[in-house]
C-alpha cells in the first residue's frame, strides 16, 4: 500500500492525497473522487442535462500537461480549474459548450477573476506554441 497516495475509482490511478478535496463525512476526511475527477464530473453531468457533449478528464489532463501545469493567465503553478472560456447559460448570449475547444486552465484566482466574461488566454500561448489539441472539428 502506498503510503499518501489514495485511489480515485474515476480515473483509477493512485494519486497523492493532497489531490483529494476535504469531505468530514468520508472516513479518512477526503473526497471519493480526485479534484481532477470532481471538477470534470461536475461538468459532465452539466453538459448531459442541456444535451451537449463535454470533455474528458484524460482531454483535460493532457490539456494541463500541454500547459506545464501551470495557469493559462498568470503562469503559476497551481492547482488547475476548468475555465470554459464562453461559458454556458441557457436562454442567454453565452453558448459556450463543454468541450476540450472552450477550455483553459486557470487557477482559482484568475477563474474567479475572469467570471462570467469571455477571455481566451489560449490566444497567448498560440501565439508562441502551435496547439492542436482540438480533438475534433465542430
Ligand atoms: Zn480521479
Ligand atoms: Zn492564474
């Protein structure tokens, strides 16, 4: 048994302890899923409700390896959240889906930060680095 590691039965891979959110009513205080997993899970079944496709957490993982693991706006090393750079809303202007196509990594700060507008921080890096990670045309 690896010692601080724990096993997300989402993504099936032992990952350290600190990538597990707090949850008091689990046995040893952590969430069942990973971060990773709880965020894109979140996103997934959000998507499925309005009938929409979304992103995988292998997409998203490859998609914060291709970023150095660091925020897409301010170039940290921090923990990586699912910013949808159009965000989504039913019956209003914002359409934007799920999929890997409208998203960037952002830290906490700079996803609060950001909110309901549409930044496309992508636009930096593309500049410098070509990035094909579109999985699939429309
Ligand atoms: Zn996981
Ligand atoms: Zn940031």
């Amino acid at each position: 048994m690896n010692q601080g590691t724990r096993f997300c039965p989402y993504c099936e891979e032992f990952l350290p302890l600190d990538d597990f959110g707090h949850n008091a009513a689990m046995k040893d205080a952590r969430q069942k899923k990973c971060r990773v997993c709880s965020q894109i899970y979140t996103y997934q079944n959000c998507a499925k409700y309005w009938g929409l496709t979304s992103m995988t957490a292998a997409q998203w993982r490859a998609l914060c390896k291709e970023y150095d693991h660091k925020c897409a706006a301010c170039g940290k090393a921090e923990f990586l959240t699912v910013d949808h750079i159009e965000p989504y809303h039913a019956g209003s202007k914002f359409k934007g889906g799920f999929d890997l196509d409208n998203v960037q990594p952002l830290c906490l700060r700079c996803n609060s930060k950001k909110g309901q507008r549409i930044i496309d921080y992508r636009l930096a890096k593309r500049a410098g680095v070509s990035l094909e990670a579109k999985a699939d045309a429309d």
